[in-house]
C-alpha cells in the first residue's frame, strides 16, 4: 500500500507502516466481551504507544484520578524514566527515595515503593531518573522481561485497576509492561501520523503474547485530542473506528488547554477543574471503563482533596483561557458516521 504524503479530505489516511486492510490484529484481539473483575483480583492495564506525545500518560493519569473518585482502588506504575505521570500525580521524582528502578532491579517490595496522591484510592509508583539506565542494566538480568510482571504480581489484591504509563519506545521497559498486564489501552492521537507504528506495536505485542503472556489483549483504541474544529481529527478518528471497529472506545477525549495545563500543577484536571471537557471526557471514558470490567462502584466515593491554596496552586502552573472555539467543540458521540465536508 503506498504512502500518502498529504491529508486529501475524503481520501483514506494511510502509511506504509500499517496496513489498515489487513491490520495487525489477530482475531483473539478481538475478544472483547467484559471480563469482569473478581473480587481481590485487580487487571493490570499497560497504556502503550511507541509514538510519543500522544497521550499515554495523561490517559492513565487522569482516567486513574477518574476511577478512584468514583470508589474504585487505583495504582498508576510509572514505567517512564520521564516520570510524566509522577509529577503529574504531585510527586517530585527529584526528591523520590524509591521507585521503579528499585521494584525492577533491586526486587524492592511493592509496598514500600507505592506513594500516597492528593486523591484518596490513587496510589502511584513513581518512576525517577534513574530509570533511564534500567533498559541497559536490565539486559544482562534473568529473565529479563518478567521483572516487572514479578514485582507486580500481588498488586491485584490490593488495586482494582493498576494502569502502566509506557514510555515511547518498545524497549525493554515496554515488553515489561506487556508481559505484565492482561490489558493493552492504546491511545491514538487524532493526528495524520497517528497510525504510524501501530503495526510494530501490535506485532510486538502479539510476540509478547505468544512467548510470554498469553492472557495479554487489546482492551481498547483510544482516540485523544480530538479538535472539533478540524476535518481532518474526524477522518482520523472514522478510520481507526472502520478498521478495528469495537476496540475503540466510543468516548474521544478532546483537545483541551485545561488538560494540558494540569501537570504544571501536579494534579490530574479532575481535581484543578472538575468541569472543565477534559474532565468530563475522562469521567464518560471511566464510566465505560467501569461499565466494560463491570467494575462495582463501592457506595463511599472518597471526597475529592481541597482546592489547590492560592494561585499556582501545589505545583507552578497558570491558567489561561481556551483558544476561541476550542471550549464549545466538543467531539459528536461517534465521530465516525459524521459526513466528512470535501
Ligand atoms: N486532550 C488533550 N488536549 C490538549 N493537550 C493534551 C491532551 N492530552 C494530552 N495533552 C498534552 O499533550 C502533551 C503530551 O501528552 P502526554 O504526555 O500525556 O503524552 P505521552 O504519550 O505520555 O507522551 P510521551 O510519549 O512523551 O510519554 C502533554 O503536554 C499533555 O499535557
Ligand atoms: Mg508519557
């Protein structure tokens, strides 16, 4: 299949690096039927996608922040030697004493590496700087891929729902993660090369699944950023709808500055402003979460933590208005079946 160098409305988008008809998706992937949890035994869920930028952690972050405040008992494994999704969380990874390089190298036990976040039930493993010599240091270890499914193998007693932020690349600290995790969310960015690497990704993770952990499957495409305003964030997001059809979560989290803003404050856009569409985007996509794993929402939510003191609130950040017309474009239910304007 040739490759497109130019966005032509209408046309299918398209790159050499995967070909959408016949994508790289085996037929179990698609066995989508809600496995629900059973009591005591929480899903690791590993948020990958080798392209950068596209919303891995503020997926696991905020949709992590966004089941805890509905009851549910959340850890977000920081498996990034960015340690985006620690600071996000409020943690300073300068300052950390212990984190995921000690869980994958040292065998440190996880209950002395978890940290306390602002929100009650969010629990996170921080990642440091460290980490970054993990991949090397890890290639002489035994068994090498499993350390972290091994560190992590009581965690489900603990956690309902354990979410790994991947770094982008499909490294070893990536093949970790998928060793680990029975579920696989991929977030895809409503952007011309956002389906470029999909194809390795997947083939990684089927070799994965094949050599290392059979249990491991799609649980779902999740399309980010989606900008209203643009044709071009529709045709995306119709494309990857029409090839792997109910793997992709009908809610589409769209762009939003709020969003983007958070992390400077340390805490997820559930908590910096409730209402703001990024929140509300991670509410609808947690609730389909819930609804999938038929998760129970235990009776006492915790009370979310108090208002961020004075301006700059826990972390350095500012706020500023949205972009005109970003506010009020709000992606359509299913994108997809919209006509595309030619
Ligand atoms: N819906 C959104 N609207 C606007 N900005 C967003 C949105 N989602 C994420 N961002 C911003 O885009 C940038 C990339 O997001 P994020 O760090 O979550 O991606 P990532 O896939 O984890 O990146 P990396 O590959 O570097 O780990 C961040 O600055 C984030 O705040
Ligand atoms: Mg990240």
């Amino acid at each position: 299949m040739g490759k497109r160098h130019c966005y032509s409305p209408g046309q299918p988008i398209t790159t050499e690096s995967v070909d959408l008809q016949n994508p790289p998706v085996s037929s179990e992937w698609k066995l989508l039927e809600a496995r629900p949890l059973q009591a005591g035994r929480g899903r690791l869920v590993c948020v990958a996608n080798q392209k950068g930028g596209v919303a891995k952690t503020t997926t696991a972050v905020n949709l992590g922040a966004a089941l805890a405040l509905r009851g549910h008992r959340i850890l977000v494994v920081d498996i990034d030697p960015q340690s985006n999704a620690t600071t996000g969380m409020g943690i300073d990874h300068r300052t950390v004493q212990r984190s995921t390089y000690d869980l994958l190298l040292d065998e440190a036990p996880l209950s002395e590496i978890v940290c306390k976040t602002e929100i009650e039930g969010l629990d996170c493993v921080p990642a440091s700087l460290d980490l970054a010599g993990a991949e090397v240091e890890l290639v002489g270890a035994i068994a090498r891929e499993r350390k972290l499914a091994e560190a992590l193998e009581h965690a489900g007693e603990t956690y309902d729902l354990i979410f790994i932020d991947c770094p982008p690349s499909l490294g070893l600290l990536t093949v970790n993660a998928l060793a680990a995790a029975q579920d696989l969310i991929v977030p895809v960015q409503c952007e011309y090369y956002a389906l470029e690497g999909l194809g390795q990704l997947l083939g990684n993770a089927e070799r994965v699944r094949k050599a290392l952990n059979p249990e491991l499957r799609v649980a779902g495409f999740l399309m980010t950023m989606y900008d209203a305003r643009t044709k071009l964030s529709a045709q995306v997001a119709g494309e990857v709808r029409a090839h792997f059809g109910d793997l992709v979560y009908a809610t589409v989290i769209p762009r939003s500055v709020r969003l983007s803003e958070a992390p400077s404050f340390g805490e997820p856009v559930l908590t910096l402003d409730p209402s703001s569409r990024g929140s509300i985007a991670y509410k609808l996509l947690a609730a389909e979460v819930e609804a999938r794993y038929r998760l129970v929402t235990r009776s006492s939510a915790p009370p979310p933590p108090p208002p961020i003191p004075g301006p700059g609130g826990r972390g350095y950040g500012v706020t500023v208005a949205e972009p005109v017309g970003l506010d009020t474009a709000w992606p359509p239910q299913q994108p997809w079946e919209q006509e595309v304007d030619r």
